[in-house]
C-alpha cells in the first residue's frame, strides 16, 4: 500500500503540514536540549543545535539555532555513513563525534546523531551538536588562542559509538570523564544531546507510521527538491557575476602584528552559487584556522540571506552552493594546524560572502556587522572543585538603507545569548561590576551602526586562568553608501596595583584576586551620509545614551 501510496501525486497541503511538523519538531528538540543541558554557556548561552536529516544524511528541517552548527552537521553525517553504513545501523545506536578533520567544527563542539527506525526500517536521523564548556587541552574551556597544533586543543573524537542498541560505550564514556576538567558537567550535556535525539527520533517515527514509510520519503524528498527549486530561480533574480570582498582579522594569536586576510569572489549565475577563496592568507601559526565545514556553514549562512526568507530551510537550499578553499590557506589547513578559534574566521568569512554581494544587493545586505563573536573564558578552583565558564559577546548589527543597527546581537553564523550575572556570579568567584551599551561605538550615517557593549569582571578569589579571544580591535567593521566605521573594540586587564595592560585583541593569562577585565566590544558600521541622518533621530540618541551631545554636534552636525 505504501508503494502505491508514494507513487501518487502527492497532496500539496499534506506537504506542507508535514513541513511545518518536521521544523517543530527541530524546535522540540532544541527546547529539550537547552532547557536540559548542565553548563550555562547551553543553558544560558544556547550554544546547541538541532536538526533532522534525511535517511540519505541531507538536512531535512533545522531548530533555530546556531547556523556554525546546523551546516557542519551536513559533514558529520557524511563521515558518520561513511564508518558506519546505514545496513549495519541497529535501533538504540547514537554515534559520536567531534574531529574537526574528519568533518567536525572544533573540539568543543560535539555532535551526536541517532538514525530514526520506524517498523524496523531506518527512515531519518536526529542530530544535535553543543559546545562543551571543556574538552581538555592546554587551557580551560579548550579554546586556547595560543595553541600551535590541533593536539593543543583538547579530546579529539573519531566516529564512534556512543550507545549500540540502547546501551552507553561505558569505555568510551569513562575515556571522556578522565580527559576533561568538569566531567560532571560535560556528561550532563552529553546526556541533554541524547534526550533531545530521542525526542526527535520519536516524533518522526511516529510521523513516518502515520503517513506509511514510502509516502513519508517522498514527502521528505519532494520538500529538498522544492527549496532546491525556489533557491534556484532567486538566485537567478540576482544580476549573473562575479563579485569580491576583502576583511581581515586582526591577528593569529601568535603573531600579533599579522592581519589575516579573508578574500572572496562570489560568483552567481544560471542559479548557481560558487565562493572561491583564492587570493586568502595561508594557514596561520595559531588556533584561527577554519577546516572546510566553516566555509561551508559561511555559505549556508549567506545564500538563505541573500534569496528568499521565506523558502523553506533544508538541503535543498544548500544544493546550489560551490567552493574553492586552497589547501593550506586560512579557510583549508593541513592537519595538524589549530582549529579552536574558527568560528572568528567564519564570522569573517560569512561577512566578506555578503560584502561581496551587498553591491548587487543593496537593499538586503546592510552595513558591516561588528562581526565580533568575544570569547572570554576563566577557570580556576572554588572550594577545592573546579570551575570552568565563560561567554561569547557580540558587536552591534550593520545598519539597513532604512533603520539603524542593533545594538549588542549575534549576527551571521553564530546565534548565541550573552550570559546573566547571575549565573557567572552563582558559579564561579568573579563579579560582574558593569554591564552597559557603549556610547558612540556604531558608525555614523544616515542609518546609525548598531553598538557594542561595555563589560567589567572582577576576580573574587582565587587564581584564574583567562582566555580573551577578540577581534575588530585593529580592522573596523565597514561602513556602506557613505557611512562611517563602527569603532575599534577595546579590552584591558586591571591589576590590583593599577597597572592597566591592554589586550592586543587575543590574551592567554593568569588573573589574581582584585584583577579587573574591562572589555568595550565593535561597534557596527553605518549607512548612508551621515548629513543626511534625520535631526529628531540625533536628539533621541542623545537622550538614550547612544551618543555624546559632543559627537552630535560634531559628527551630526546638530546645532
């Protein structure tokens, strides 16, 4: 019957409720994975993914999350079926994994995946990706910006198996609680990605014998083809050719005086997509190399941007995509170069992807991001236990042709929440001292750059290791249409005896009791001249606080 069934036409409005089942699905799965998750960088910070896959290992429906994780679980799906055939596959397995150099991001990030059964047959995958808040490695919180090889970085996980019919890898699970620094918590979140594959993997087993396993594969492919299809023909409403942007990022960790330059041409045309990276730097000594799935996820991440919104997100999106990463360049490196602080890079890159097109596009692509994704990271000992913490900070947002920026959001690739004090101060001796929006740092024009923000820690007691991994402290985000730069950012570290030693963007260090860190993130670029910005709206950032009465009169030109 489901032979016949699958071979009819299929019914449009069955399509497209199944769709809208599948994407809540995603979404009851990210709910289960944050809201049951042991860190605060997940549970506070929602730095996890979900999704779902077809039986093929293509993106069915994605939670919305973090589009870093969403595209490079495209990969480790693909090295997960290339180890472990979906024939050998039993109901009860989940697999792990978390190698960047065989389809992973960086070590932090682990995926889990789990392959759907319904009537015994494999029908779909679950899969869920979170940033561990510690991996091992040479610092707290694996991100070690002065790391010189991958094997710096922390546990490197091959494709395994983490459960086989039901039943934990205790050897493998022990394996992980002996190389990480808070195993408790690493377990905890472990345990959240499996619940929330279980979750998934029950939805849409119940999805599949409702509809009949054929039909619901049809259905499955008909939704790839479709957005496939619509991506296609807006593709083809952009002008054909081929069109380049250079940034770069402030330095490697290492060489503090080499800028790394990101180069694109973008090419579009007859509904194709190729980014070619040719003309980048090449690898770089420290930690801010990106293995392909970044450039991927860059990728990913501007074509959904650059067409429709309202196309439906799947594989079918990604299918017109095409890359160039030179071997051992910046986007391409050859193990073992380190890897923990890509996701910097990709920012980078997905911001020259749309710089790129923003001259075809005007009136989608807004001003320069800040394109700051601040990592700050602090481990030490409390009460004779371990801690590891830390948050990932943003900029400001570029501003549109027709409204300012944001002030103080993720953008691009990354989608990730600032973390509460009160959650850093419940669990670790440091007090947040100040938490504002920092005046005058968007950029100038017509429409005014979204701000950054302004953050103070203090140490309570205690040694405490520190990672500060910045960017945009010597390379501005863009403006566009004649708009001016956001401003720089800026971070120093405050010593009890007043010395202030400012932080070249990236810093490895240890912080005493009574330390302070200040840190003052990008601001956005702006759009449009600034003349030409409407005096009423000056006078309101004035009285927000967005901008000094001195720079209203002396950029603005506000009488």
């Amino acid at each position: 019957m489901d032979g016949i069934v699958a071979t009819r036409q299929l019914d449009p409005i069955t399509v497209e409720v199944v769709r809208n089942k599948l994407e809540g699905i995603a979404n009851e799965m990210q709910q289960t994975l944050l809201r049951s998750s042991f860190s605060p960088i997940v549970k506070e910070g929602l730095d996890a993914s979900s999704s779902l896959f077809t039986i093929k290992g293509e993106t069915l429906a994605q939670a919305i999350a973090i589009p870093i994780h969403l595209a490079t679980l495209i990969p480790v799906l693909k090295r997960i079926l290339d180890t472990f055939p979906v024939e050998t596959m039993e109901d009860g397995d989940v697999y792990i994994m978390n190698d960047p150099y065989l389809g992973g991001t960086h070590i932090p990030d682990i995926a889990l995946v789990m392959p759907i059964f319904s009537g015994g047959v494999p029908v779909a995958f679950s899969a869920t990706m979170t940033h561990h808040q510690d991996l091992g490695g040479m610092a707290p919180a694996s991100l070690p910006t002065d790391a010189v090889e991958v094997f710096q970085e922390g546990l490197r996980i091959p494709p395994l198996k983490f459960r086989e019919r039901g039943r934990y890898n205790e050897t493998l699970v022990a394996m992980i609680r002996q190389n990480v620094r808070i195993p408790d918590t690493v377990m905890g979140d472990l345990n959240a990605q499996l619940a929330a594959c279980m979750v998934g993997a029950r939805r849409v087993a119940e999805l599949s014998a409702s509809l009949g396993r054929d039909t619901a594969g049809a259905i499955f492919e008909e939704l790839l083809d479709r957005s496939e299809a619509m991506t296609r023909a807006a593709l083809r409403q952009i002008p054909p050719g081929t069109y380049r942007f250079v940034d770069f990022n402030d330095n490697d960790g290492i060489h503090l005086d080499r800028p790394i330059r990101i180069e694109v041409a973008v090419t579009v045309g007859d509904g194709v997509f190729h980014c070619d990276f040719t003309g980048s730097s090449p690898q770089v000594t420290g930690p801010f190399n990106t293995v392909p799935s970044g450039s991927l996820a860059a990728a990913c991440f501007a074509i959904r941007a650059a067409t429709d919104p309202n196309i439906p997100t799947n594989a079918g999106c990604f299918r017109p995509i095409t890359l160039n990463l030179p071997q051992g360049s910046i986007v391409n490196p050859i193990e073992p170069a380190p890897v923990n602080a890509r996701s910097a890079t990709i920012k980078r890159i997905t911001g020259t992807i749309l710089g790129a097109l923003r001259e075809v596009l005007p009136e989608k692509i807004p001003a320069d991001n800040a394109g700051e994704l601040l990592a700050v990271m602090f481990g030490g000992q409390r009460d004779g236990k371990l801690y590891v913490t830390g948050e990932l900070i943003s900029g400001g947002s570029g501003a549109g042709p027709h409204s300012d920026g944001v002030d103080v959001i993720e953008t691009d690739a990354t989608n990730c929440m600032n973390l509460p004090a009160e959650a850093m101060e419940i669990e670790t001796p440091i007090r947040v001292r100040q938490f504002a929006l920092r005046k005058g740092s968007g950029g100038p024009g017509r429409q005014r750059g979204g701000l950054g923000l302004v953050k103070e820690y203090e140490i309570l007691d205690g040694d405490v290791r520190f990672t500060h991994r910045g960017e945009r402290h010597f390379h501005q985000a863009s403006g566009t249409a004649g708009g001016q730069p956001g401003a720089s950012a800026y971070s120093v570290v405050i010593r009890t005896d007043g010395r202030e030693e400012v932080v070249p963007s990236k810093l490895m260090t240890v912080l005493h009791k009574g330390d302070r860190v200040r840190i003052e993130t990008a601001g956005a670029g702006g759009n449009g001249d600034v003349s030409e910005r409407d005096r009423e709206l000056v006078r309101l950032d004035v009285a927000d606080g967005k901008i000094s009465e001195a720079d209203a009169r002396d950029i603005y030109g506000l009488k």
